[in-house]
C-alpha cells in the first residue's frame, strides 16, 4: 500500500531572511561606488557639452547680430549651482537677447572654475585673450575637464 507523504511549505525562515539581507548589503556596498562614479562621468559629459554649445551659441549670435555678446560665468563657491548667462550690451530695439538665450545651470556635482568670470565675443565672435576654464566634479575630485576658449 502507498502511503502518501505531505510536505507542508512555511515559507522562509528569518536564518534566511537575514542571509539574503546580507547577500544584497554586500551587492550594494560593492556597486554603490561604481553607480557614483558613472554619474560623476555622465554629469560631467553633459556639463562639457553644454559648455561648448554655449560658446558657440555666444559666437556665432556675436557674428549674425553685429555686437558684442558676453557669456557670464557664475562661480561663486558658496553657491551650490554653477551658471552660464548670456548678455547683449549694446542693445537695439530690433534685439531681444532674453528670447535669443536661455540660461544654462551646471549639475550640482561640477564645479566650474575659470580665469575670469565673463568672456566677451566681439561683433566678429572673437575675444581679446583665450580664457581657461575647468570643470571639476565634486564626487570624484580626479573627474576634470579642461577648457580654452580663443
């Protein structure tokens, strides 16, 4: 005769409950530096590329208006955001800098470091003197990305 055996599941112990918590501690303790660092990496590449588009933006504006454009640079280092402002000194009526340029504020890992805090495109889209800036995360003080503007 067959006699039939039942085996009763009580779902998981707190033994393994607290192994798996520690499994995953150990997973995370590992991965958290790596996931800083790639961010680090990304908001750096995003701060550059912005950067260098609102050189070119300030430029090539200095070119097709026929005056000056000056790029502002905020780098106060209590502020916990760093800022690119664009400004049309001589202005005609015919211009409306605030619809022609749109701030730009930096992630608030990176911190821009530069020569001077404006930089000025003649109406030819020229400066007087390159300018070197740098960028450096503040996660990753070995993440920096140098900058000359001429």
């Amino acid at each position: 005769m067959l006699q039939s055996t039942k085996v009763r599941s009580r779902g998981i112990s707190v033994l393994e409950l607290l192994i798996g918590l520690g499994v995953l501690t150990v997973i995370l303790s590992v991965s958290a530096p790596t996931l800083n660092k790639t961010t680090a990496r990304a908001d750096m590449q995003s701060a550059l590329k912005n950067l260098e588009l609102s050189i070119q933006l300030a430029r090539s504006a200095a070119r097709q208006l026929e005056t000056d454009v000056v790029l502002h640079l905020e780098t106060d280092p209590r502020a916990r955001h760093h800022t690119i402002t664009f400004s049309v000194p001589k202005r005609e009526p015919k211009l409306n800098s605030v619809a022609l340029f749109e701030d730009y504020m930096f992630p608030e890992d990176i911190r821009l470091d530069a020569e001077s805090n404006t930089v000025r495109f003649n109406y030819q889209g020229e400066i007087e003197s390159p300018i070197k800036l740098r960028l450096v995360s503040n996660l990753d003080d070995n993440l920096t990305q140098r900058l000359l503007i001429r």
